[in-house]
C-alpha cells in the first residue's frame, strides 16, 4: 500500500482525483508502471483440470 500511494503523491494524484479515475486510468498515471505490468493473466478454465472428474 505505501508503494501505491508513493506512486501516486509523485504523480501528483490525491485521495479526489484518484476518486475520480478509473483503475486503468489510474495505473496509466503512475510513474514507473504500465497496464502490461499490470495485467493479470487469466487461465483458459477449459483447459485447467477441475478435480471434479473420477480418475482412472
């Protein structure tokens, strides 16, 4: 969380204006990061086995 807000009083972005943007336009504010770092990467649930199968 310090990090985070580091980020943001360097970008000059306070409790209001953090308020009033979107995650990705906030992420786009801060120094030093960009929305492919950010970016989450999830799983094709099709392929990841559920455990629920009977196994042979």
């Amino acid at each position: 969380m310090a990090k985070y807000l580091g980020l943001a009083s360097a970008a000059g972005i306070d409790w209001k204006a953090a308020a009033e943007l979107d995650e990705a336009s906030l992420e786009r504010r801060l120094p030093g990061r960009s929305t492919s770092e950010a970016r989450v990467v999830e799983p094709h649930h099709a392929l990841v086995p559920s455990g629920c199968a009977a196994r042979a």
